[in-house]
C-alpha cells in the first residue's frame, strides 16, 4: 500500500484517537486506543521507515505510554506542592536546626559589636583597611552610602547574586565536616555584619545605615542562616544517624538540605535585585524603606517559621518519601527507557556510585601526571616561583571558565608552551572521555564490572577517534575570540551525545547526522539537564577555591619552616592539582549524564524498547484467546 493511500485510510481513525486520548480517563479504554495505534506504528515502521508518518506515529504512541505506565504529577502541580507542602514541611521538620543557627548567629552577631566597641582596629582586621578607608572617605564627602551606587546595576547583581549564591551553598555543603564547616561560616557572617554594622553606630549613621543596608540584608542575612540550616541538618545526620546506617542518615539529610538550600535560593536573587536596583536610591523617605524592611524581615519569619509549624498541625499534604531508608544496594540502570531529566540525574549519580573507585583512580592518576608533566614541562622550574598566577590568583569566575576549557593557553609563557598545553589537554580530555563512554557501555552490557585492562583495550582501539574529535573541538580554542568559545562551551552536550554509543568497531554508532538530529529535535530537555550539571560544575569549582584548599599550605607553614617563594610554588601545585582533579570529574559526570540522555533520546526517537512491548503486549493476548 502506498503512503498516501495508508494515511488517507486511517486519519480520520487518528483524529479521532487524538480526541478520545485527551478526554479519555478510564485507562482500559485508553489502553485499548493505545494498541489499535501501535498496530499503525508497527506497519509504518515496516514499510515507511523513513517518512513522517512513522514520527507522527512513534509520537503519538510514545504520548499515551507514558500516560498508561507512569502516574506523574504535573509540572505545575509539582512546583506549586514544592513551596506550599514540601520545604515547609523540610523548615519544620529542620525547626531546632534553624533556631540553632539563629542563635550562633546573633551571638556572633554581638561578638562583631563588642569587639568593635573594645578594638577600633578590629573593623580592619574584618572588614579590610581598604574597605574600612573607602567607607570613611564616602562618610566625608557626606554620602556614606556611595558603595552601593558606583557599580552599574546589571554588572552589580550579576556579581553579588553569584556571590552570595556562592556563600550559600558553601556554608550549606561545609556542614559535611559534622557540621563545623557550617559553624564557620555562620560564626564570621555574623561577626561581619555585626561589626559593618557598629562602623555606622558609632560614626553617628546608625539609621541612615539600618534604613540601607537592610533593604537587602533582610533577605540576604536570613537567606544565610537558613542556608546554615541547612548545613546543620546535613552535618546533624553525619553526627546522629539514629537508627539508620550514617551513609543512610547521610542521605536523607542531605537530600532534605539540598531540597531547603533549593528553597533559599530565588530569596538570594531577589536580594541581588534589591541590593542592585533599590538600595543605591538612599533618598528614598525612610517610612518606605523601613516599611520594606519590616515585610521583608515579616516574610522571612511567616514563610520559614511560621507557616511551616502552621502546616505541621493541619497535617502536610505530601508523604515523607525523603525520609524512607534508601536502598544500600545501587539500582540498575535501563538504557532502553524514556525517563526525565531527574532520573538521568538519578542514574548518573547511581554510575558514579557503581564505577567509584576506578573513576576515581583513573581521575586522580590523570591529575597526577597533568600537574606534573604541566609544571616540570610547560612551566619552567623559576616560573613555578614567579609567574604562575593561573589558578591561586583567579578569580571564581575565572576557574568556572576553565571547568571545560583546561588551563588557558595565552596564560603560556612561550608560543611553544601553549602548544604542549595544547597537546596535554586533548590527551587528558580523550582518557578522560574514553573513561566516561567505557562507562556507558559497561552499563549498556548490563551494569558489568570495570576491568582496567578492558579500558585499557578500549583507549588502544577505540581512543584514536575520541582524540580526533578532541583535537578538533580543543584547536578552536586557539581562536582567542568569545564566539567561538561560547560555541565550544554550547558544543559540549553534542559533543557527549556523540560519543555516547561508539560501536565496536571504533565507529559512531547511529551515525553522526542522526545522532546531532536526536539532539536539536530534543535540545530543550537536553540542555535543562545541561544546565544543572553546569551549576553543579560550578558549585565544585567553588568549593575548590574555597578557605580548605588553602589549608593544607597553612598546615605546612605551622611546622615545616621554609622560604616563602616555596610556599607559593607548594600552594600553586596544590591548587592546581585540587582544581584539575575536580575538572576531570566534572567532565566524566558530565558526560556520563548526557550519554544516559542520548539513550533516553533515542527510545523517543527510535521506540525500540516500545516496539518490544507491543510485541511482548500482542503475545500475551494471542495467548489468552489462544
């Protein structure tokens, strides 16, 4: 039957298919439509491969399977049962945490004022002689609030956002360290706010400064306690796991402190708008500003205390899933499955679990022989002394740009040196691929276990066309434009997608065009998981140039006693070796995850695994009427 002839025949059954499904709530009846067009897809795949009428069909199918086998709430749903039900019910249940940190916060809070009011170089010490000798000269010129209003308001919210995002989550995941880390932050947050705001009091500006500085602080301030909370809840489940195993209470608490820190998350960017956009307008009359601080403190209060207990006694309307004990044993992973971006997540945590400790040695020994072959080779032994100043002196932003990139080539002494650094990094990126791809097939064969000489066949057989594509996609770097680097920082999801299913003979498997028409048919869903692993990347990347990769140098300095030119070379090795080592995970996660999206993209695309449930559904009821 030709083409034309098939759907002329059975559009008018398709309509009516489409209308029925949208109306259809008994699953039966539903479930019946649902075989009559498999049967369609069934013929379409068989003699129209090709044509769109087998896309049409595969959609429509793949549409009510999801319906009839997954019992999902809606998005919208979702997000609203989130604020309403969900994190109020984490903010009760995390109630003795936040009052916790509430107190070690004003109690450093009163340490800042009283230190301020004993020690007038304290503030110094704090907050910094530059900041401290700015601040006085603004208070001379008579605008002691000149600060907040010499930045431009977009480039000033993009840096205090990302900032105090930065903060955030460092004082919530620094509550690993039993919650010390979390204490930490607390404790200085609130000796600096306490002693900011005494450099006012006793200047004389007490009030000019609340009615400022709390415009945003509000927001900011409590957005950090809460951000503490939930650093105290993670450490608290390390501390006392109760009657769960630690790794199990681990779990649990931390899943409830990423779900609190998720909450915190939009207040913090809205303090970046009002610390951006409103506090530099200083001659606003007081009774307003005043009045926005009292609803700004009034909903931080309603909303994370109040409401919360509030809903503890009508009962929350949604179960404590969270709070079930997590399975010791790591769920296998079905490639030949649709899931969303959440169960990719899901899997790709549940990868990194099964194959840890060969990542994790293959990851560290990469580091290893990057650091040193960078310094000893690339670098020369004096300017390991005096010019590196690539990763100790960069700032964050500076190392999330090199989370994908590498080191940067023009911070190469020499044209040559670039080159090197050029030829290290696409090694180090193809072991590092080939690493994440050995992976996916591991699990595509049924979670089998990782053999070192196995990864050691597939670089030998498999890694030259890996390294092609790396040299290929790291040489436009070269081109020193932002373009082209904001295409090579897009690039990378394809990228992933591509090497996700080499065949066995080294090749793509599903070909090169078909795989980049899996990726723009689906490039929302796989860029909304793009993203996230991102922020994520971004997250490590913090934690990395953060006060405990400093630590260790410290360490030395309080008992080895050495020149300080080696200190500088030892911190510089240390941060490098700490920050590529996280580089090279991120990248293996990251392309573990997309790879996991490119098998999800595929059954959308290709139904196979549809396909053999139609066959498995036809069967069994060939066999009831048999």
């Amino acid at each position: 039957m030709r083409e034309t002839s098939f759907i002329e025949q059975n559009k008018q059954k398709w309509g009516e298919f489409e209308q029925k499904f949208e109306k259809e709530s008994d699953p039966e009846k539903v479930s019946n439509l649902f075989i009559q067009v498999t049967d369609d897809l069934s013929y379409a795949r068989t003699y129209y491969p090709n044509r769109s009428v087998k896309i049409y069909l595969n959609n429509l199918s793949q549409k009510v399977f999801q319906t009839i086998y997954k019992n999902k709430v809606r998005r919208r749903r979702k997000f609203q049962t989130f604020w309403t039900d969900e994190l109020p019910q984490k903010m009760y249940d995390s109630r003795w945490q936040l009052l916790f940190t509430f107190t070690l916060f004003m109690i450093a809070f009163f340490i800042g004022i009283f230190s301020s009011m004993h020690d007038p170089e304290f503030a110094r010490f704090i907050l910094g002689d530059s900041y401290v000798r700015m601040t006085e000269e603004n208070i001379a010129s008579g605008d002691p609030m000149k600060v907040y209003k010499e930045m431009n308001e977009f480039d000033m919210f993009f840096a205090i956002t990302f900032n105090n995002l930065r903060v955030s989550f460092l004082t919530m995941i620094f509550g690993i360290f039993f919650g010390l880390g979390t204490a930490y932050f607390i404790l200085y947050n609130g000796i600096m706010v306490g002693v900011f705001q005494y450099f006012f009091i006793e200047r004389g500006l007490f009030a000019e400064s609340f009615l400022t500085i709390w415009v945003h602080g509000a927001l900011e301030i409590s957005a950090i306690v809460i951000a503490g909370t939930a650093g105290i809840t993670l450490g608290r489940g390390l501390l006392f796991p109760g009657t769960y195993t630690r790794a199990q209470s681990f779990r649990i608490h931390g899943l409830r402190a990423v779900q609190i820190f998720l909450g915190i998350a939009p207040i913090i960017v809205l303090a970046g708008i009002n610390e951006s956009f409103l506090t530099r307008y200083t001659e606003t009359p007081d009774i307003v500003r005043a009045l926005l601080i009292i609803l700004e403190f009034g909903f931080m209060l309603f909303y994370f205390v109040i409401y919360p207990a509030r809903k503890a006694k009508k009962g929350f309307a949604v179960s404590r899933k969270s709070d079930e004990i997590p399975a010791d044993k790591i769920p296998s992973i079905n490639l030949r499955k649709i899931k969303t971006n959440g169960e990719i997540f899901a899997d790709g945590f549940s990868a990194l679990r099964l194959y840890s400790g060969p990542i994790m040695q293959v990851v560290l020994a990469t580091t290893f022989v990057y650091v040193g072959i960078y310094f000893w080779q690339i670098m020369s032994f004096t300017e390991v002394f005096h010019q590196i100043q690539i990763l100790r002196a960069a700032a964050i932003v500076e190392s999330v740009r090199d989370v994908f990139m590498l080191l940067n080539y023009q911070e190469a002494p020499t044209a040559l040196a670039g080159y090197k650094l050029l030829v290290l990094n696409v090694i180090s990126l193809t072991i590092i691929s080939s690493l994440a791809i050995y992976v996916l097939q591991l699990i595509k064969q049924k979670n089998q276990p990782f053999l070192f000489s196995g990864f050691g066949k597939f670089l030998l057989t498999k890694g030259w066309f890996v390294l092609l594509i790396c040299f290929g996609l790291h040489s436009m770097l070269l081109i020193n434009t932002t373009i082209i680097r904001w295409l090579f920082f897009a690039a990378l999801p394809l990228v992933f997608m591509l090497f996700a299913d080499i065949s066995s003979k080294g090749k793509l498997s599903g070909g090169i065009f078909r795989k980049a028409n899996y990726y723009f048919k689906q490039f929302l869903n796989v860029n909304l998981l793009y993203m996230p692993l991102l922020v994520l990347s971004i997250m490590m990347a913090c934690i990395a140039h953060s006060l405990i990769c400093y630590f260790n140098v410290e360490l030395i300095k309080w008992n080895i006693p050495f020149d300080p030119l080696i200190y500088e070379a030892i911190q510089d090795i240390s941060i490098t070796f700490i920050l590529m080592g996280v580089i090279f995970l991120q990248i293996t996660m990251v392309a573990i995850n997309i790879g996991l999206m490119y098998f999800s993209v595929k059954e959308i695309e290709d139904a196979e695994d549809l396909q053999t449930r139609v066959q498995e559904l036809a069967h069994s009821k060939s066999m009831v009427k048999g």
